[in-house]
C-alpha cells in the first residue's frame, strides 16, 4: 500500500511523504503506482520550475517533500496534487491511504 503522510504546522502544509508500492500489480505493471508517479513527480517539476520554493528527495519511489517558502502558486499546485491523490484514494483504497496529521 502506498502512504501518504501529510503534516500541517500552523494551519499550513509543511511535509508530505509518499512511502511504499501499492500492490495493486507489479512493479512496471502498476497502475496506482504510475499514476501516484505522475501526479507527484509533475508538481514537483512545476513547482521547482515556477518559483522553487520547496525541498525535495526520491529514494527507491518513495518522496519526501518539504516547503522552504509558502506562495500562492506553490499552495495551489500542492492542493491540487492532493485533491488528484485524494480521487485516486477513492478509488483504489486498498491500495493508497492519505493521512493528515495536524
């Protein structure tokens, strides 16, 4: 399963993390995987081209992204990763869950 880990400080979001493989088939075959992959890597692409302001790390598929500076562009292109994770989760919640920790 795939887990995403979404800490907020003072009302804002400050980390997420993506661990693990969904399962849902194997590797180079998983669809939940790839989607959860574009979706991700996507935003960090605008971001880090738009105005760079977060920190990031792949590791073995799994991510972790950290803010530097909030703006508005960066808060949006994040929400809008959320919201697509979030659709995924729906529909394939064996295989993804999002937790928010405030």
């Amino acid at each position: 399963m795939i887990k995403v880990n979404i800490k907020k400080n003072n009302n804002k979001i400050s980390n997420i993390t993506i661990l693990g493989h969904s399962g849902y088939d194997e590797i180079g075959k998983d669809i939940v995987c790839a989607s959860v992959s574009s979706i991700v890597t996507t935003t960090i692409n605008s971001i880090v081209r738009i105005d760079n302001n977060i920190k990031y790390k792949y590791d073995s598929g799994n991510v972790v992204i950290d803010y530097i500076n909030h703006s508005k562009t960066t808060d949006i292109l994040i929400d809008n990763m959320i919201d697509l994770l979030e659709q995924l989760e729906k529909q394939y919640n064996k295989y993804i869950k999002i937790n928010k920790e405030v």
